[in-house]
C-alpha cells in the first residue's frame, strides 16, 4: 500500500446518490481509514445570499473551486486542511473543521472535476448519473424531509437550477472513469422501490478494469447480470449491468472475480459476510439489501484497492 492517501471521487447532480455511495465505500474500507470531502462544504454563499443574489449552489461562481482544488492537493500529499462547513439544514457556515486525511479520501459533490487540478488529483473518479425522474423523486424525498422544504419548493428549485445542470453538472460526466446509473426496470415497478433498481456501470479504458469476460458463459444478455458492449459520449465502451432482482447466485461470480484480485477485498466478498454492503433504508423504514448497490460499492472499492498497490 502507497504511503500517500488514495483519493476517489464521487461528482453528480443534486441528489443523484452521491453521499449514499459514499457512506457505503467508507464501510466496506473501514470508517476508520476513510475521510469524507464534501465540496457543498466550499459554497461561496448561503443559501440567503444566493437567493438574494439569484445564483445557485451549482454554478462555478458560487464556490470557491481555487479552494477546492488545492486542498485536494493537500489532502492527496497526505497534508491537513482545515475545512468550511456548509449547514444544509439552516442554509448558513458552521465553524470550519481541521481535517487530517486517512489511507482514503472520498471527495463527493457537484463540482468536483471542474478544473484540470481538481480532476488530476483523483485516483479514480465515478460521475452518477441516474435518469432525471428518478433524482427529481430523490431529491423531493430528501429536501422535505431532512432539508425543511416543501414539495413545491423543491420542484421549483429543480426547475431553476435546469440550466445550470445542462451546462456545469452533466458535462463533468466526460472526464469520469466509471459512470454509475441506478434506474428503474423496464416491466413498471415504481422507481420509489430503490431495493428494485437495476444499475449500469459503464467502464471507460482511462483506468484498467477487471477483465469481466472471464465470467461468460455465466453472464449473458439476457441474464441479470450481463456484460454488454456500447457506446458513451460517441465512444466504445464496456457496460456491467446488474438487474435488482437478480439472486446471490448470480452476483456471486462477480464478487469472487474482484475478490480474487485484490486480497484484502477478500474479506467484504461474501454476501453474507458483511451487513452493512449494499444497505439502504426503504420507503417504511425497513433497512434492505441491494445487491446492484452492494457489487457497485465493491467494484469501486476495487479500483480504491488496485490504485493503491499500484503506487506502492
């Protein structure tokens, strides 16, 4: 293992489940080796003040990306920073935090692949990409719920931050080595059951992936777990696709390929060996197993482990 930290990073619209990835990776490398980034934290106003002013969170000029980017920096030669807060729930800064890196730093949030400094301090880097009708019910669900608004206070929100999204969000997605979308199957079930969702992983050649073909025959285009060829931002591209109802038996495979070429992932490999892989919280309360959530942890957690023998 390499002496500096790895870092990884997680960029994707708001809502789009980035710090529910996030909370994952960090429990299957251990809590205690990891430390969690959020550029929310680097706003350059609050959330009066750019009301106020009539600029959201998610454009440039609203945080302060020379920050970022150089405590990215930092953070990857092993140096502390101290760090802003950003309150989501009162909108206002809390005192800043001195933060010191662990063997790992996850770096989630909006902005984060903005700048050519901020993407060359990455070791990986995942863009999520879920389809927007089913971020737009996430984001209702968490805004209402653990931020203070109302319903249609999040609708409106969504609607005037569109343009910001087409024009600094979503073309971040071209820089990531992995892009990462959850979405509902095709046969209707509700994209509120997140326990049902099917995810795509598409695997861009920019960083050396686990040869998947090994698995076939035990995968196949019809199976629920499938390795398939197509095409992302016009280019060729290897894509893993795992349906939500697909079995133990058949992520099984997958598990013992990744496991087997990073020993110490080794020990996260049974899926009955770890219980915090692949949680989430359904719509009444009850904690479920995903297994698409639970193999894209591991995969990513994979590309963590790989960098960091790599540097070694």
């Amino acid at each position: 293992m390499t002496n500096r930290p790895i870092v990884l990073g997680i960029v994707g619209d708001s809502a789009a489940g980035k710090t529910t990835l996030t909370k994952g990776i960090a429990q299957v490398l251990g809590e205690e080796n990891v430390t969690v980034i959020c550029t929310d934290d680097y706003h350059r106003y609050d959330r009066q003040q750019r009301a106020e002013m009539g600029i959201s969170a998610l454009h440039p000029d609203c945080n302060y990306l020379d920050i970022i980017q150089q405590h990215l920096g930092l953070l990857r030669s092993g140096q502390s920073i101290l760090k802003p807060i950003y309150n989501h729930t009162s909108g206002n800064f809390d005192p800043p935090e001195y933060i010191k890196p662990g063997k790992f730093v996850i770096v989630e949030g909006l902005l984060g692949y903005s700048t050519r400094g901020m993407r060359d301090s990455y070791d990986v880097r995942v863009y999520l990409a879920p389809p927007e009708d089913l971020r737009h019910a996430w984001k209702i669900k968490r805004d209402t719920r653990k931020r203070g608004y109302t319903e249609a206070q999040v609708i409106e929100q969504i609607r005037n931050r569109e343009s910001d999204s087409d024009e600094y969000i979503r073309p971040q997605r071209q820089w990531a080595d992995l892009v990462v979308s959850f979405y509902p199957p095709k046969d209707g079930t509700s994209p509120q059951n997140d326990l049902l969702l099917n995810v795509k992983l598409v695997l861009r050649p920019t960083i050396p992936h686990p040869d998947l073909s090994v698995l076939n025959p035990n995968m196949d285009e019809n199976g629920a777990v499938r390795l398939v060829l197509d095409r992302d931002m016009g280019k060729p591209v290897d894509v893993l696709e795992i349906d939500g109802h697909a079995t133990a038996e058949q992520v099984l495979a997958v598990e013992r390929m990744l496991c087997n070429e990073v020993p110490y992932l080794g020990q996260f490999c049974s899926l009955e060996g770890d219980p915090n892989i692949g949680k989430i919280v359904g719509t009444t309360g009850e904690t479920l197993q995903s297994y698409p959530l639970a193999l894209t942890q591991l995969f990513i957690t994979y590309h963590m482990l790989k960098a960091a023998n790599v540097q070694a």
